[in-house]
C-alpha cells in the first residue's frame, strides 16, 4: 500500500510541476490553485500517508487504507479537472464537480485518520 500511494504521488508531483512550468512559461498564473492541488492534496498529502504506511505497516493491511487509497485516487483527478475549470471560467460545470469530487477525497482522509486512530501502535 505504502509503494502505490508513494508511485501516484509522484504522478500528481509531475502534473503540479508541470502546471508550474506552464504557468512560469505563459506568464498566466491562473491555475495557481489546480497547480496547488495537485502538489499539496496529490503529492504532498499522499506521499506523507505512503510513508506511514510503510513506517507502520498494520495500517497498509486494513479495509480502511485500501478505501482510503481509492477514494484518494478516484476523487483528485475529477477534483483537479474541476479546480482547472473553474480558473477557466466555466463555473457551471467545474462546481459540482469540485464539490462531489472534493467530498470523495475527504473521505478518503476521513478513511486514513480512522484507520490511524484505530490501528497504530497495534501490533502487526
């Protein structure tokens, strides 16, 4: 569990660094925020918990993480196309997809505290 999550944050590092080098290149910083995301809820975020899991390897074993990695997984990239469409301008449709997709990540994270509070220091 630990090595997936450490192999998807380095894919959402790469689309954050690739937003700021777009931004860096055009001079139009509009997509600050997606670009944000992606390094923050993506790579940041993701790699810290890959982390934990291998650090406390009980936690990576539960229904909990698995939910959490898959919730993480399936919510960002809607969540990151619909933070990008927003900046676009196209509010009507980046919205709810934000909204929805935002909801399934912070359950995710819900699914990763959870299983924390519950399962670390627990042997393995």
């Amino acid at each position: 569990m630990g090595i997936r999550c450490l192999k998807l944050a380095v894919l959402y590092a790469l689309i954050g660094i690739g937003f700021g080098v777009y931004m860096g290149a055009s001079h139009d910083f509009s997509q600050k925020d997606t670009h944000a995301h992606a390094n923050l809820v993506g790579w940041v975020s993701l790699a810290v918990m890959g982390l934990i899991y291998i650090v406390v390897p009980n936690l990576a074993k539960t229904r909990l993480a698995s939910a959490h990695f898959w919730l993480h997984n399936l919510g960002l990239p809607p969540m990151l196309l619909g933070v990008f469409l927003i900046y676009k301008g196209q509010m009507a449709l980046g919205e709810p997809i934000t909204g929805i997709s935002s909801t399934i990540v912070a359950l995710a994270f819900v699914c990763f505290a959870i299983n924390v509070w519950q399962n670390a220091g627990k042997a393995a």
